[in-house]
C-alpha cells in the first residue's frame, strides 16, 4: 500500500505540475492575446504573465507590429491602351486584434487582392505618362481606397508604394530616343544661353571700359585746363607787379627776333601804345654801353643797332 500510495501521489504531483504549466501564458510586449473560453471570446491579454484555465481556454496571439505585404506583379491596362506591369508594397498595422481575427478569415490574401484590384481601377484611369510621373498620386490613391475597407478589419495602412511600373520593349525604346533628343534639345538651349550671357557680359564689359576711359580723358583735361589757367594766373600775377621799364626792356630785346621773323608789334589798344612811344622816348636818351670791340682774330666786328642806326622798324618809334 505504501508504495502505491507513493506512486499515486507522484502521479498526481506531475499532473499539476503539467497543469500549472498549461495554466501559465506570457505575452510578449509587441503582442496581444486573445483567451477563448468554450469556443467563445471572453477577453485581451496584455503583454506580461497570466494564467488561464487550461483545457477550457485557449489563447490566439496577435502580433501588434508593422507589417509589410508584397503584392505580386500584375498587367494592368492603362487609359490609352497602353499595358504596363505593376509591382507594389504595402504597410499596414493591426490596431483592433479582435477585428483582424473575427472578421476576416486570411487577412493576408484579402489585402492582396484588394491591392491588385484597386491598382487595375486607378491606373485604368490615367494615360501612361501621367502612370509613369504619377507614382505619388498613385500611392495616395491606393492607401486612401485600402484605408476604406481594412478599417472594419481593424486594420491601418500606414503607406502604399509602388515598386516598379514597367511600359512594353517598344515604348520603353521609344521613350528612350525621346528622353535623349530632349536632353540634346536641352543642351543646345543651355549652350544658346551661355553664349548670350557671355555676349552681354562682355558688352557691358567694353561699356564699361568706353565709360571709365571718357571719364579718364576728361579728368584729363580738365587738370591741363587747370594746370594752364593757373600758369597764366602766375604769369599775369607776376606781369602785375613786374616794373614797367623793365618790361619796356624785355620787350624792346625781342623786337629784332621779332623783326626778323616779319612780324609786327602792335600794342592792343591805343592807350599802351603811346605809353609805349614814351616808355622808347626814355630809353633812347639813355646813353647805352659800347660794345667791347673784337679781337684781331675775328673776322668782322658786330655792328649793334645803336651805332649804325639802322635796324628793324620797330626801333625807330617816330618812324612807327
């Protein structure tokens, strides 16, 4: 008996020991459980430990994270006939576990299929230039319209992306001639362009040149006018206060260079002239200093206007 008894109780010891182990549940912290009693929902594990009955309830766990769908590549018509291939992504987030567990059997398949048909639906719609510059347009679309339906699913997409759009051989070959005459187009403009900025700078360069040398000359003359109107400043200021017989002298030494180049003295109004007459009368009276004679060696003697009395007619005032 006693050795029966030890049997049984070990017996029962394991059974609880497997009992406490089935009864004990750890959520995960980006997971969500969901506790079956009966065949009937009955309520959401948080993350962390908890204990349920074992046997009698069942627990579904719901991963809570991002997720990513690929949608597989499909041919799709576009408005002008034109078939492409598609390939898209998309993103979604499960928000309510009990929704995405109850009320959809394969979430997965339904959101591809969903995502196939909606992009057959919007690129249909649009021609095949605006399909192949319009990804974003297209991406918005689709998230909106897949928003829409998973939202009873408890389910929210995050982002759609478009993968690839791929037109036909012969399109993508012609899209290719058009794409480098476009640029050859463009670079030729650009060239176009450069030549003119380069014209216009260099015009306004020689303007400006043309500018800076005008003003330059005319600085320049305008400092020799100053230069020459200050000389004669200084030489009427200095004739202002030269004496007069001194003047009379300086003038009566260059009558007979003057005489002699045939040119005709004349004072400028008629009051200096007989200022002048008088200024000659004076300076003849003055008895003038004889010149040195030569020596034996020269070959003639100079004769001054004094004593020969003959010179220019300049010097003779009465004959003037």
């Amino acid at each position: 008996m006693g050795a029966f008894a030890g049997a049984a109780l070990i017996v029962i010891g394991v059974f609880l020991l497997i009992m406490l182990l089935l009864s004990v549940k750890v959520i995960r912290p980006y997971q969500k459980g969901l506790v079956e009693r009966l065949g009937k929902f009955n309520r959401i594990l948080e993350p962390g430990i908890h204990f349920i009955i074992p046997f009698m309830e069942r627990v579904k766990v719901v991963d809570m994270r991002e997720h990513v769908v690929d949608v597989p590549p499909q041919e799709v018509i576009c408005k002008d006939n034109v078939v492409v291939t598609v390939d898209a992504i998309v993103y979604y987030q499960i928000l309510d576990p009990v929704k995405v567990v109850y009320n959809v059997s394969n979430f997965l398949m339904a959101i591809i299929k969903l995502a196939q048909t909606n992009l057959r639906a919007i690129i249909g719609e649009m021609e095949l230039d605006e399909t192949l510059s319009g990804r974003d347009i297209i991406n918005a679309k689709l998230r909106e319209e897949l928003d829409k339906i998973t939202d009873r699913w408890g389910v929210k997409i995050t982002r759609v992306e478009i993968q690839r759009i791929d037109p036909p051989r012969d399109i993508q070959e012609a899209m290719a001639k058009q794409m480098t005459a476009e640029r050859e187009k463009r670079a030729m403009i650009l060239l176009a362009e450069g030549e003119r900025e380069s014209k216009i700078k260099k015009a306004e360069g020689e303007k400006q040149a043309a500018i800076l040398r005008a003003e330059g000359e005319k600085q320049r003359q305008i400092l020799v006018a100053e230069g020459q109107a200050e000389a004669i400043r200084k030489v009427l200021e200095a004739l202002s206060m030269a004496d007069e017989k001194y003047l009379a002298l300086q003038y009566i030494e260059k009558l007979p260079e003057l005489g002699r180049q045939g040119n005709l003295i004349v004072p400028y109004d008629t009051e200096s002239l007989i200022g002048l007459l008088r200024i000659l009368q004076k300076v003849r009276d003055i008895p003038m200093p004889e010149t040195p004679k030569p020596s034996s060696g020269d070959v003639g003697e100079e004769v001054t206007p004094s004593e020969s009395g003959e010179g220019s007619p300049e010097l003779n005032p009465e004959k003037a």
